[in-house]
C-alpha cells in the first residue's frame, strides 16, 4: 500500500497540522480553513509502515550518536588526571587548556541521549498500539500521538528520509 505522502508533505508546508480523524487513523487539517485536507488520511496500516522506517532509522541515528559522542568527548583518565585521557578531554587536558571535564559537556550529553530515548520509547508505544490493533479496526490516536507521528514525517521529508513518491 502506497503511502500519500506527497498530498501530505504539500499540507504541512502550507502550514497544515496532522490530528486525530473521527473514523481513527489520522488527517492533515487545514491551516486556512481548519477542516480536512483530500487525499491526506493515514490509516493505522499506513501509520505501521512509516514508524517501521521511522524507528530503524532513530535506532541507528542513536547508536551513531551515542558511539561518536563518548568517543569524541573521551574521558579524563584515571581519577581526572590524564592519565588514559582520551578525545577532545585527554587533549584539552594534556595541553593544560583544562584540569577536568566542564559540567555542561556531560549535561548536554546525557539530556540528548534523554532526549533520543524518549522519543524511540514514544515510537515503540505507538508501535504496540498499531500492533494490537485487530486486523481491518483503525487505532484511536490522540493529540501527542499525531504530533508525534507529524515530527517523523517533518523530520523524514527534511533529511530525505523519505521519497514522496513512494
């Protein structure tokens, strides 16, 4: 089953929103004249395909990030010396640029891995609902499910993630 995602990516970039449908499933609303835009209802199954791509594409996007994140930040060596420092630290602190790891360094680390892990843990719960649905039924979503299955396809049409013609 093809995906409309062509009619859909068009609403959006005219300001459109992705919101609940009535019947279940999901609609892209109009910014003008707020009601239903044609040829934009993604059908549970439709939802199923496009987080599949989604959630292979975020668990690949976090495994790179958390590998290159701690090998580029390194660490401060035994007990903060630099003694087995290594990365952007052991080099900052074997030229005496600084004596340990600034506080914001692993802060903003650990909030983006936060960050990451929220939004695969989100995917998966979205996922389950799909799949728990009896085959031929459309899921109920709500309000923070569209926004969130909006920001996959936001996210999948501007990195490239996704070919509209498919």
């Amino acid at each position: 089953m093809p995906l409309p995602l062509i009619p859909i990516v068009t609403a959006l970039a005219a300001g459109g929103t992705i919101v609940p449908h009535a019947a279940g499933g999901l609609i892209v609303t109009s910014a003008a004249s707020g009601g239903y835009v044609a040829g934009t209802y993604l059908s549970t199954a439709a939802i199923g395909s496009l987080l599949a791509g989604g959630l292979a594409a975020l668990g690949a996007g976090t495994a790179v990030i958390t590998g290159v994140a701690s090998a580029a930040i390194g660490g401060a060596g035994i007990f903060g010396t630099t003694i087995g420092a290594t990365g952007i630290t052991g080099a900052l602190m074997s030229a005496g640029l600084i004596s340990a790891t600034p506080i914001w360094v692993p802060l903003a680390v650990g909030g983006g891995l936060i960050s990451i892990f929220a939004g695969a843990y989100k995917v998966y719960m979205l996922r389950k609902k799909i799949r728990e649905t009896p085959s031929g039924n459309e899921a109920q979503f709500t309000e923070q499910e569209a926004q969130a299955i909006e920001r996959v396809i936001r996210l999948a049409v501007k990195h490239k993630r996704f070919r509209p013609e498919v």
